[in-house]
C-alpha cells in the first residue's frame, strides 16, 4: 500500500470533536463532497442501461469506496463521542 493511501486512511480515521460545534459543521462539510459524489454514481447506475456513463463495474467499485469512506468517517465521529 502506498504511503499516501496510508495518509489518506488515517485522515479519514481521525478522531472528530463532536461537543464542539464549529468542529461539527467543518466535519459535516467535509461529508458533503463524498454524498454528492455517491448520488451521481447512483443516479448514474439507476439510469436506462442506454443512458449510462459508466460500466456496471466502475459504479459498483465507486459507490463501495464512497459507502467504505462514509462508514470510517462515521466510526472515527462515533468513537470520538463515546
């Protein structure tokens, strides 16, 4: 694995400030670009098969690393709050 993968999993896993609602609203902005990223690729993958952008087979590897990076944000807020 390289070493900006490396970087970038342990940015994602970092533990975020929840009691503090400045930290809150920037860690909820940080969110946002990964949910819009993931409606594109859902309205792409539900759209008519003519219609599509993308193969069946991108869309699926992209929406699993979006839901993937969602879940580690989650879990790094969660933890963080406990």
């Amino acid at each position: 694995m390289s070493r900006s993968r490396v970087r970038e999993r342990a940015r994602l896993r970092a533990p975020v400030e929840t009691s503090d609602p400045a930290a809150l609203a920037a860690y909820a902005g940080a969110l946002r670009p990964v949910v819009t990223s993931l409606r594109t690729l859902t309205e792409d993958a539900t759209a008519a098969p003519s219609k599509r952008v993308h193969s069946r087979a991108f869309l699926r590897r992209e929406l699993l690393r979006g839901i993937r990076e969602l879940e580690a944000r989650i879990d790094a807020a969660t933890t963080s709050a406990a």
